[in-house]
C-alpha cells in the first residue's frame, strides 16, 4: 500500500544563478535566430543572420526575465 504524501513547509531563502539563466537564454538564443536566419536560404546576407539572432536573444532573455517598464 502507498504511503500518504504530506505536505512540508519549507522555509530558507532559494537562490538563482542569473548569470546562469541568461547564458542559458542567449545561448539558446544564438541557436534559434542563427537557424531561422538560414530557414529559406542556405547563404542568408550577414545582416539578416545578425537580425534574426538579435530578435531570438531578445525573446528568449525576455521569457526568462522581467522587465520594469519606464516612467
């Protein structure tokens, strides 16, 4: 028989490695924008892969991370 799970409190102070979190979300970043740069072409203009690898890293930090809007 399955013994009954029980809720514990746990208290303390939990840490994140921020560093960690945004390497994590530009290295994936990277990745994502270099591959959709050369989706329809094999040889896309360097412009278009710096682009396409700008806007992945923006949104992929942006999932992670939240911003405050300026006043």
């Amino acid at each position: 028989m399955a013994k009954a799970t029980r809720k514990i409190p746990v208290r303390g102070v939990l840490w994140v490695n921020a560093y960690a979190v945004l390497a994590r979300a530009v290295e994936e970043g990277v990745a994502y924008g270099w591959n959709r740069a050369h989706k329809h072409t094999p040889t896309p203009p360097p412009e278009a892969v710096q682009q396409a690898i700008e806007d992945a890293v923006m949104s992929e930090v942006s999932v992670w991370f939240s911003f405050d809007d300026p006043d």
